[in-house]
C-alpha cells in the first residue's frame, strides 16, 4: 500500500510490509483514533516536538488525509478477515452528468465531480446532440474548470430522443448517480418536465440530482450568502465520540475513562453521566478521580445540563434515562448545548429499528449511531485475546463462563462480531472522510453550507426516506430537516403517525416541520426557500409507471436554486 500512501500524503511512506508478511501474521489487531483525536494529541505535543507540528498539520497531518489513510488501514485489516461481512463487494458510485447545453454547463460538472470525489468514483460528462448537430470537439471538456481540475471522461451521443440516450449511456457505465439541469419553461419538449419523470421510471436504481435553475435578479447569490452567514451564526455543537465494541470486554468503558483522565489533566471540565461499575473494580478505580452525575446506572440529561460541563462521559448508548428517552437522543441534546460527548456502544446493542410490522425493536439503532455520531473510534482486541479473558473469569461470572464460550464467545461468533464491527466503522469513515473533503470545497468558498429536507409523505412508510436521507446529509456534515405537507388539520391517526417521524428525526439529529397547505411543491418550495434549502430528497416507487411522479414533475417545473435528488426505488416504497 506504499504507493496509495504516498497518493493520499504526498510523501513516500517510511516503511512498507509485504503482502507475503502480512499473509503469514496469525492475528492483526487494529488501534483505531479518529483523524480528530490524532490532530488535537499532534497539538499536544504527545507525537512531534512542536517545532514539527505546523508542518504535519499541512501534509500527513490534514484531516481528509488522516481519513483516507484511516479508511486504507480498516480496508487492509477487513480483507484480512474471513467472512461474508467482510468480503461483501463495494457498490460502484459512478457518476454521469448529462448536458444538453455546454456554454452553461460548469456547474452540473461541479457538483458531478464533487458527487464523485465523495465516493471515490468515476465521473463521466454526457454530451447530447441531434444527429444534425456538428459533433464537438475533441477538447470539449476543457471549457469546464471543474473537469480540467478532475480526471472526467467526456462522452458524446446523438439521438432524436434524449432521454433514452442518457439512459443508455447510463446502464453502459453502470452509473448511480445522474446529475442533469431541471427543465425551464419555453425549453424544447425533450427537456419538458414530463423528461424528468421518464429518467425516474428508466431508471429506478440511479440516483436523479436534478439542479434548479438560479432565482433570478440575484436572488440565488443572496440565498446562498444567507446560508453561508446561517453556518457562522449556527451555535457550535459539541463532538459525540463513540468507542465502539464488538463484545462485551473489549475494553470500550476503560478507554472512555481514560480519555475522561486525559481531558482533565490538561484543565478541562470532565463529568461522568452514566457509568457502570458494578463487579468492575478497574472502572471504579478509573472514576474515583471524576465527577460522577448521581449513582452513574441511569443518565439524568437534566442534571447533566444543569451542571454544564465542557465534556460528559455516557457509558452504554443503549442503557436507560431518567426522562425515558434513548442516550442518544439524551446525547444529541447534550451535543447541541455545546457540550462534548465522550460515550461507548457495544455491537450486540446496535440493530435497525423496529417498523409498523411489530418486529423486535433493537436498543440501539446502527442508522442512528450513524448518523448522530462526530466520531466513531473501534476498540479491536484480537478474538484469542478475548475469549482468553472470558476463561479467567474477566468478562463473565465463573459459573457462565462454559455457556458464553459456547455461545457469544464462540470462536465463529467473535469473529462474525467484528467483522461486522469493521464494516460499520468504515462505513462511517467514508462519510466522515466526504464531510471532510466536502469542508474543504466550502472552505474554499465554492459551496454553501449544505441544508438537506427529506420531503415526506403524510402515510406509512417514510422512515427509510427519512434515515437516508439523515446519512445524506452526515455525509456533507450538513443540516438535516424534514418535512411532512397534508392537505388539512391532521386526524388522531395521521398525528400519531406524524408524532413518530418527529421522534426519528429527531433521534437522527434533525429537524422536523408538518406543513399544511393545498399544494404539496408549492409548501415545500416556500419551507425550502424560508429554510435556506439547497437539497431537497424524495422517494419513489420500483414498480411506478412514467407519469406517476406528479410532485417531481411539478417540483421540476417550479423550483429555482436548489437540487432534487430522488433516491432510488426500494421494493415497496411509495411513489412521490
């Protein structure tokens, strides 16, 4: 991997290990830190003499280099692991940009490459044509900045029917994402709303970002100046840092302490909100020397806030409140006071929630965590390692150590564990490391800061659509919202249904709105434009017909400044 070093920092790699050394090592153990964690012990001192520092931060030492770097380690460990979790090939990403007029094209090409670069994925330019149409030239693709910049193909088709023609090139690529400009009035009939809502219904497993034209008369330049001043007004959050473990004994609460210690002897305000340090004599030698907020078996937020403290420590995401309500959302709370949370999860914990088909609801959401998470930091010890403290009597009472060796801590069953464990801290490492390269775009001045609105339908079965569109917006370290439009007041029914995608959403780290008002684009367009929107996310159906889509065609039609984006159809979905 010395060469994806060197492309990643710009410097060679000091040192490099064989494939054949690697192939031949019986257990690999991962120590995780998150990119944050590395610069803040850098500025401490704790890795380079401080005359060393300034340049580090500028090279190996750059966020979106420690989370490409990070993600090629989790990579290398994962393919060293054997099992389904591991070995599950990554979805290809790659984008297609469709241009019917080049001359005013340069920002679909943006947000093409930009689309790319998140997903570490190809980024193609379509050039269509008549079959009348003198063909373009070779170099055509210079004329946009952001192609010269970026490592873009440009292809060129002629055809009478444009749609078809994109949607052909799109399957020969094997595209997932469509970037096009939304149809304006007096455009010819191919770019006709009626254009967008085919797309939607040829391709049902590519994600459509349908860009709006700008507002005229300068409104655009002052919307997205208004959500620039938006970002710098907005309140600082504090971080939630998670340490994540894949059983029981892996050591999740001793490395929460610790850092807990650490923070306090460098002058910082540390409480623990929720402990637990039952039959655990290392935990209760580690919280002797902290703030404990009540007997530490259930976390009371209000005390907590109360107290306010620079940072609280949460042990066990999935244990229990005073108010009732989950440590996450306690956490979420917590974070938008201002202040750092420090907490850890355990797999067994995690799972996707319940629906309305009353199946077991899991302690802990994995979307959620996903989603709410700053940081994600896996605690890895090597399973011979584990299930050797399980023998000793370190993690299990002695009279259950037999049953867990054949059941949890089962050889296969720790293995499976953390192989899940690896996937589930990648995967957050690649939305952490496209928020990271997505700061820089914005650093720089180029984007606004991102504000997603899911737009929900008032019927069951928008969770799915409000939990992708939370990971949408965790991507680009942007604001979530959703938003639900019914025609009248709402029934006992609806508002119960209402009641829970407000507690989802706010579960995810949003912002929920139900809306009122006779047509359903022309309230959401009035809530995105009052909101300072710049991506509004809708769902579709796998089975839906061309036609179906009346709120995408009339959303297409009316929007100005901001982006579409239907999500590709899952089995059962509701048509929007």
């Amino acid at each position: 991997i010395g060469a994806a070093v060197e492309a990643i920092t710009g410097e060679p790699a000091a040192a490099t290990i064989s494939d054949a050394d690697l192939a031949d090592l019986d257990e690999i153990q991962f120590v995780d830190s998150s990119p944050e964690a590395l610069r803040k012990r850098l500025s401490h001192g704790n890795i380079y003499p401080p005359e060393q520092a300034g340049r580090a931060l500028q090279t190996v030492f750059r966020t979106a280099s420690l989370a490409a770097l990070r993600e090629l380690g989790l990579r290398l460990v994962g393919e060293s692991l054997t099992g389904p979790a591991s070995s599950r090939p990554r979805e290809p990403q790659d984008v297609l940009v469709a241009i019917a007029d080049p001359e005013s094209a340069d920002e679909l090409v943006r947000r093409g490459v930009r689309l790319a670069r998140q997903a570490s994925a190809r980024c193609s330019v379509l050039l269509l044509g008549s079959p009348d149409d003198k063909p373009p030239p070779d170099d055509a693709g210079r004329r946009w900045p952001a192609a010269a910049a970026a490592d873009v193909t440009v292809l060129t088709r002629a055809g009478r029917d444009a749609c078809t023609t994109i949607a052909q090139v799109a399957r020969e690529i094997e595209a997932r994402h469509l970037v096009l400009a939304a149809p304006a009035a007096g455009l010819l009939e191919r770019w006709h709303p009626t254009f967008v809502r085919r797309l939607a219904s040829l391709l049902p497993d590519v994600h459509l970002h349908v860009l709006a034209p700008p507002a005229p008369d300068g409104a655009a330049a002052a919307a997205a100046a208004g959500r620039r001043d938006d970002a710098a007004d907005r309140p600082q959050a504090g971080a939630i840092r998670v340490y994540l473990g894949y059983a029981p004994g892996c050591g999740t609460t001793t490395a929460m302490l610790e850092e807990a210690a650490r923070r306090k002897a460098r002058g910082t305000d540390v409480v623990v909100g929720a402990a637990d340090a039952h039959g655990r004599e290392g935990v209760s030698a580690e919280l002797e020397d902290l703030k404990l907020i009540g007997d530490g078996s259930i976390l009371d937020t209000g005390a907590v806030l109360a107290r306010r403290p620079e940072v609280v420590c949460i042990d066990d995401l999935a244990g229990p409140t005073v108010s009732g309500e989950s440590r996450l959302v306690a956490a979420r709370r917590l974070s938008s006071a201002g202040i750092t949370v420090v907490a850890t999860a355990q797999l067994g914990s995690l799972g996707p929630r319940a629906g309305p088909a009353g199946r077991a609801e899991a302690e802990l959401d994995e979307a959620e965590l996903l989603a709410v998470a700053s940081e994600i930091e896996l605690v890895d010890v090597a399973p011979s390692v584990l299930i050797d403290r399980v023998r000793r009597g370190e993690i299990v009472p002695p009279d259950r150590t037999e049953a867990a060796l054949q059941g949890d801590y089962a050889p296969a069953a720790v293995s499976a564990q953390r192989e899940r464990a690896f996937r589930i801290v990648a995967e957050h490492g690649e939305r952490r490391l496209a928020a990271y390269q997505a700061g820089d775009v914005r650093a720089g001045g180029a984007e606004a800061w991102p504000v997603i609105l899911a737009c929900a339908a008032p019927q069951p079965g928008m969770e799915s659509l409000i939990r992708r569109s939370a990971a949408l917006a965790a991507q680009v370290d942007g604001e979530f919202r959703v938003a639900v439009v019914s025609a009248g007041p709402a029934g006992a029914q609806l508002r119960l249904l209402l009641a829970g995608y407000a507690a989802l959403t706010a579960q995810l780290g949003g912002e929920f709105d139900s809306l009122q008002g006779p047509s359903v684009a022309a309230a959401l367009l009035a809530h995105a434009a009052a909101h300072r929107v710049t991506e509004m996310v809708l769902a579709r159906r796998e089975d839906s017909r061309a036609g179906r889509y009346p709120l995408l065609r009339e959303l297409a039609a009316r929007a100005r400044d901001v982006e579409l984006h239907v999500l590709p159809a899952e089995p059962g979905g509701l048509a929007r």
